[in-house]
C-alpha cells in the first residue's frame, strides 16, 4: 500500500492538470491569466476584476465540460473493465449490451414525436430507452440458458443492439426530414457542449460511486477472468455478483449516455491499453483504467473543440479516430499470443 | 394582403402603367436549368413547401391549387379561407404518387432537396416523364449547390432578386403578368420602407445574431450563417451578423457567440415542437438563466427580437420580416 501512494499523487496531479488544460483551452482565445483569475475568485474569493461573459465561459461553460468528460471517461472505461472480465471477451465494453443503441432510440422517439415540449428532453429518453435495451438484453439472455455461459450475454446484446438500431433508422426514414436527422446525428456522435454545473453533479457522483463498487469486488473480478466456474470454486456467489456489477455497468453507461451521448471507444481501449501496461490485476487495473479514460476524453474533447478553427466536431469522432488505429496496433502487438 | 394588392391592381390598370402583355403560348422558362413547356397556363397545380403555395395564394391563384405539403408554421392570415379550400397532401414531404394523384399540371417546390437529383419525392425526369412540369424556386438553386451539406451550401450570398423572378415566372406562367408585376412592387415598397426607416442612422457597431433552434437547449445552436437569407435581412438593414461560417445554418458553440456579444439577438417563432428549443420562450427562458448568455449585452438589455421563422425563408414573408427588423432596430428596443 505504501508504494501505491506516490502513483496515486502523481494520479491526481495529472487529472488536475488535465482538467485545467481542459479549462484554458477552448473555442475562443481567453488569456491564461483572465482563466487563472477566474478560477481565483471563485475558489478562493480573489476578487479580481473580470469580464463577466469570460468568468462565465471559464467557470461555467469549460471547467464543467473537462469535470463531465473526466467523469464519463473514468466511468466508461470503468465499465468496459467490468465487462471484459465478466464476459471473458476482449471485445467486450459497455455498449455491446446494447445500451448506446437503446439510448439512440430513445432519444430520437423523443426528438421525432415532439415529446421535447413535453419535459422529457432528449437526454431524458436517451436514459429510458438504455436502461430498456439493457432490460430487454437480460431477459434475452436469461431465457437462452443458463447465467454462468457468458457467450449468451454477448449474443443477445448483439441482437438487442440490432433491434435498436434498426428501430432508429425505421424511425429516421419513416419521419425525419434531412434537417432533422442532421440534428440527431449531431447528439448521437457524442457532444459535450450542453453540459453546465448539474451535470457535474450528476456524472461525478456516478462515475466515483461505479469506480468504488467495483473496486469493492475487484477479488471476484479477479476470479472471473479464470472464469465462473474457478470463481465458484473460490467461495463466490457467481450469479448474484455477476448480476450487480452488470447492472452498475448498465446504470453508469446510461447516465452517461443521457448527458453526453454516445462516446465510443473509451470502454474498449482504455482497459485494453493498460491491461498490457500494467497486467491484469485489478486492484491495479481499476483505477488506471479510471484515470486514464479521464485523460482521453479530456484530451479528445480539447480537439474536437479546437482542430477546426470555429467549428466543434463531434468528440465521439475524435474518441474514435485516435480509439481505432490504437485498437488495431493492440490488436498486432497481440499477434501470436491465445 | 390580398385587399391591397387588389386596390394596387385597380389602380395601376386605370393608369394602363402595369398593363403588361398576356402570356404567349407554348412558353418555355427555363428554371434550374431544365427548361418547362407550357402548352397553357396550368389549371391544376401542386405545392412542395409553404413559399411557393402563399407566393400562389398572393399571386391570387388559389383556385388553380388542388394540393399542398411540407408545412412549417400556419399560413398566413389573409389565405386562412383560402387554404382551407386546398387539401393538404402532407404535413411534410407528400409521396410522389400523392403528388401525381391529383393529376397536376405544374409541381412548384420550395427546395431542390424535395424535387432535384436527390429529391426526397422525386427527381425533376420522374415527374417529366409523366408530362408534369416542375417549377423550382429560384432562390434554393441560384448559386447553391444542393448536393453539398444538409441544407446545400450556398456559392454566392443569397439574392433577393431571386424572390422577384420566381413571381414574375409563375405570374407568366399562369398569364397573370400584372398581378405578378403589382405583387413585386409591394414587396420592394416593403423593402424601401424598411431601408427607409434607418436611413440616418449609424449602425456600423451594430451586430446581430439569427438563433434558429438547437437540437437540446444547452448544445451549441443552429444559427444564421453568412449568405443565406437571414444574413441577407441583415446585409440589406446594415447590421453585421456574428457568425461567419458560410454555411447557411451552422451550429456554433455558446462559448464563441457569447463571446461575440451581439448589439441584438433573434430567435425564431415557429409552431414546429420538435426540440424544446423550438419554442421561443424556451430560448428566451435559456438566454436570461444560463450563467454566460444571461451576461451578454443583448440579454442585459432586452434587445431581443422574436420573428417567425418563415419570413427568415425565401418567401413573401421575408419583408414584412425585414419590416420587424427595421422598426426594432430604428426604436432601439425590442417590441414587446
């Protein structure tokens, strides 16, 4: 435990440095003295005088985004670890279980059947129709055999995920005109910038509490990377565990999900990436993965709000543009090996 | 509107200024680049979008209507009774055999995305190969490639002598050539006067930004780019808009128009409840509480207009919009 100490600092020194990156850089130009005053006043009551619109922006507008991406990162890939040694699949990660899907369904019914004046925002329906992709996954899986074969759990979010998509594209065809689907498209890549302070408080408290859980179990995960059967045999209650950790994977991603959109990539290349760095432990594995999704999405929301001058991409392009060539060369470092 | 034209027709044929000459059959107009044959002036007619069927209904042709579609607000007043006579194919994009069903002579359409080489209903061959004529706004194909981007990308800024021409062709068309004549003259009456009430006045400080919708409320909005009509109603008034991409409805980040801070802001009314944002006092709700756009100068002093979305559309609408524009901008205060 005391060697753990100086990587744990060294830990929080990088997430505080990534989120002030976060913070300083952004669309337009603000000097980083006018970004360093702002944060004084507000965090320690400085008092110097600044223009009200940039405190906002800084304060308000960027530092909630890299809290939120550091948040949803960390809690993405979180889940993507569960899910791997769950499922004992490399391909494993939080939106196999057909949640993204189920989201995107969600969040275009919304959109298309004009229930936006009706309280339910588009982020709402994104978290409804995740958690009914999920549901529908598990009753799939449970009606197809028995709980400790985790190949039935992956066919059937392969299925549900079908469903859903399919669904989607029925419902974009069948009603959107091209205005609209531009608009659904624009949430379904994944978008940080409708984020302000209650989605902070809403992602933090997900991610810190998805993180604590499994770091709780992470004994059992442990075993059930031997699989379920080795994990029986270590005095674990195989289906009762397996079923909590799932359904904490379900609940983060679908928070996530519903603030930020569908951001891929993070969940599957995260853990894979440190695993090889650091092996499969994971009393280790946990928190590095958590800290190093963090950092990706920070980064990767940083460039999609600055590689074109005026204009944001949508940072799911940006999580998949790095995420795959990184997959690939994981995947021919692992040439040879089971 | 209709009264007024009347009386102007009235006028303008006592005085034989605007006795313009019947239509000469066969005509052939050339409109976006297929050229259309009419062996007579079109009897039955459809509609593909809400400025070509209130251009026909100003046009005094509404009888000659058998059918219209893809909808965005209420039509406008004046045509109220009108339009009740002609059955709506659509609320948005009619299906192509819905559109050759009722057995029309003439198609006119809005936007080439509706009727073109990628039509939603179908291409302009479709409807030749069935003998029926198309007729293409030309504000939607004049100097813009619909091909490119959701809402095309316009290569030149936006003309609103593309407005005038698409009248004075279906007043020919329809060999209503002076209607089409005293029609025009209204709408460019409405324009001076627009660019009247702000002569005198400096507005070279003066900025403004077009907030269409957003597909959340909190995301970054669709607002008016360069080129487009909004950026027109702006050009013609002498007020610089903020945004400066030149696509026409691009989305761009609070961070970047709150920055920019406006001298006005202008957001859209439309009966459309697709997004929450759609509605004008969702946007006005978000503007004064959002921690950063609650800051701007526009939000501070109320200068915030609210106009319907039509007249920020190549339509007759655009002037009397214009009109809203320039009054708000002479008083320098929004109207309640």
């Amino acid at each position: 435990m005391m060697k753990a100490l100086p990587y744990s600092a060294l830990a929080l020194l990088a997430l505080l440095a990534a989120v002030l990156a976060g913070t300083a850089i952004g669309e337009t130009n603000l000097p980083p003295q006018v970004v360093y005053q702002v944060l004084a006043n507000h965090l320690w009551q400085a008092g110097y005088p600044v223009d009200p619109i940039d405190a906002g922006i800084v304060w308000n507008y960027r530092l909630t985004r890299a809290l939120v991406a550091a948040a949803c990162g960390a809690g993405l890939a979180t889940c993507g670890v569960i899910l791997q040694a769950l499922l004992r699949n490399p391909l494993a990660e939080p939106y196999l279980l057909g949640l993204s899907a189920g989201a995107s369904t969600g969040a275009v019914l919304v959109g298309l059947l004009g229930l936006g004046s009706v309280a339910l925002s588009m982020s709402g329906g994104a978290f409804i129709g995740a958690l009914a992709a999920f549901l529908l996954v598990l009753v799939l899986a449970r009606a197809a055999g028995p709980s400790n074969n985790h190949a039935q759990v992956i066919l059937a979010g392969i299925a549900g995920s079908q469903l859903f998509t399919a669904l989607t594209a029925l419902l974009i065809t069948k009603s959107a005109t091209a205005e609209q689907a531009r608009g659904i498209l624009f949430w379904l890549l994944g978008n940080l910038s409708g984020v302000r302070w209650p989605s902070v408080w809403q992602a933090l408290p997900v991610a810190l509490f998805g993180l604590a859980v499994c770091l709780w179990h992470r004994r059992a995960l442990d075993a059930f990377t031997f699989g379920a059967d080795s994990a029986a045999s270590l005095g674990i209650a195989v289906r009762r565990t397996q079923l909590l950790l799932i359904s904490c994977a379900a609940l983060v991603t679908a928070v996530m999900v519903s603030i930020v959109g569908a951001i891929g990539f993070v969940g599957l290349v995260i853990p894979h990436a440190l695993r090889l760095l650091l092996g499969p432990s994971h009393s280790r594995l946990l928190p590095a993965s958590a800290l190093g999704g963090a950092l990706f999405l920070i980064a990767a929301d940083v460039l999609s709000r600055t590689l074109i001058g005026g204009q944001v991409i949508p940072v799911g392009v940006v999580t998949a543009l790095i995420g795959a060539p990184v997959f690939a060369l994981i995947l021919v470092s692992r040439r040879g090996r089971p | 509107m209709l009264p007024r034209i009347a009386t102007l027709l009235a006028g303008l044929s006592l005085t034989g200024l605007a006795q313009a000459a019947a239509t000469l059959y066969p005509l052939t107009v050339d409109n976006c680049g297929a050229p259309q044959t009419f062996a007579q002036a079109p009897e039955r007619a459809v509609t593909i979008g809400q400025a070509g069927t209130e251009m026909l209904y100003a046009l005094g042709l509404g009888d000659k209507l058998v059918g219209s579609s893809l909808w965005f607000n209420n039509v406008l007043p004046e045509f109220q009774a009108l339009n009740a006579k002609v059955p709506r194919l659509a609320d948005n994009e009619p299906s192509f055999e819905a559109v050759v069903g009722k057995r029309p002579q003439l198609v006119a359409v809005q936007f080439e995305w509706m009727v073109g080489a990628q039509g939603a209903v179908a291409t302009r061959e479709q409807f030749s190969e069935l003998n029926i004529a198309t007729y293409l706004l030309p504000s939607d194909c004049e100097g813009k490639d619909n091909l490119v981007g959701a809402d095309g990308t316009r290569l030149q800024a936006f003309q609103v002598d593309s407005i005038y021409k698409s009248i004075s062709q279906l007043a020919e068309i329809f060999d209503v050539q002076d209607r089409g004549t005293a029609l025009n003259a209204d709408l460019k009456g409405r324009l001076d006067s627009a660019k009247k009430q702000l002569a005198g006045k400096d507005l070279s400080n003066t900025s403004a930004l077009f907030w269409f919708s957003s597909a959340d409320l909190g995301i970054d909005p669709y607002v008016a780019g360069r080129q487009g009509v909004a950026d027109f109603m702006l050009r013609t008034l002498g007020v610089r808009n903020v945004v400066e991409s030149t696509e026409e409805w691009p989305t761009v980040g609070w961070e970047t128009l709150a920055k920019a801070n406006p001298t006005w802001l202008i957001i859209a009314r439309m009966d459309r409840r697709r997004y929450p944002a759609d509605d004008y006092r969702k946007k006005l709700e978000f503007l004064r509480h959002d921690p950063v756009t609650k800051q701007m100068d526009a939000v501070r002093n109320n200068r915030i207009i609210i106009l319907d979305a039509d007249a920020m559309q190549a339509g007759i609408r655009l002037f009397r919009g214009l009109q809203t524009l320039s009054a708000a901008f002479a008083s320098g205060e929004a109207a309640p």
